[in-house]
C-alpha cells in the first residue's frame, strides 16, 4: 500500500493562477501546470535562498521530499519559459499557514506580527533595531506589547 502524501505547508497564499508570455491570447497556448507546494518550494528554496533543509522544515516535509519537489517545479518553470507556454498554478496537497509572521526583537525584547507579503521589516518597531528574528513556534502564547 503506498504511503499517503503529508500536507505540505505553504507560507504565502497566493492570488496567481496563470503567468503566460506576453502577446498570445492564452486560449492559443499549451499549459504546464505548477502545484502550489511547488511553488513555493521555488520560492523558498529560488528566491529566498534557503537551504533544503530550512525550506522542508517550513513545509513540513524531509530534506529529500523538498528536493524532489524544488526539481519538479524548476523542470516545469523551465518547461514554460523555454517552450512558451502559460503557467497554471493549482492544486497540490498543502495547507495555507498563517495570515501573520511573528518576529521577536534581540535586543529589547518586543515582539510583533508583520502580515505575510510585506516583506522583512526594515527594523525593530520598538528599538528599530535590526536584530530580530522570526519566530516560527507561535504556540508560546499572545504576542506581548513589551
């Protein structure tokens, strides 16, 4: 019996369905599609540069699985831009994560949520300092207005 497949966590909701090239009315164009977990395994892995390992944390899969799912993705990003096709993102066995990024400031302590898609923030809102990380275990409780 084969193994069911784990939810893949997926950090950022996205609005994208089609990414086509410019000028061919979509309705003339071959379709590749792209899975949102695999998406956002070229995300994580592409653009933020985070190591396999890091990346497969975040979604909730091993480093190997992440692997397999970042060469997927790449192979069929490659597959559109190189043949001109449009990109259909749908489907795949995910679950949205939070609407929120919790970040804790080192130095004074304050911890505060940022909505996802914004960006890391340029610094502290308490001490504006830029030593503050993101906190990935919001079970530890309410953020605090320190």
């Amino acid at each position: 019996m084969v193994r069911p497949k784990k939810e893949r966590v997926v950090g950022v909701p996205t609005g994208l369905s089609y990414f086509k090239p410019g000028g061919i009315p979509l309705r003339k164009l071959e379709e590749t599609q792209l899975s949102v977990d695999e998406l956002e395994a070229f995300r994580l892995c592409d653009l933020e540069q985070l190591s396999h390992e890091e990346a497969g944390r975040r979604m909730n899969v091993s480093r190997a699985t992440l692997g397999r799912i970042v060469r997927q993705a790449r192979r069929k990003v490659a597959d559109a831009l190189v043949n001109a096709k449009a990109l259909k993102v749908e489907g795949g066995n995910y679950r949205i994560m939070e609407e929120l990024r919790l970040f804790a400031c080192s130095g004074c302590g304050k911890r505060w949520e940022e909505p996802y898609g914004t960006g890391r923030p340029a610094g502290c809102p308490g001490c504006d300092s830029d030593r503050f990380h993101r906190v990935w275990d919001t079970d530890e409780g309410p953020v605090s207005d320190k």
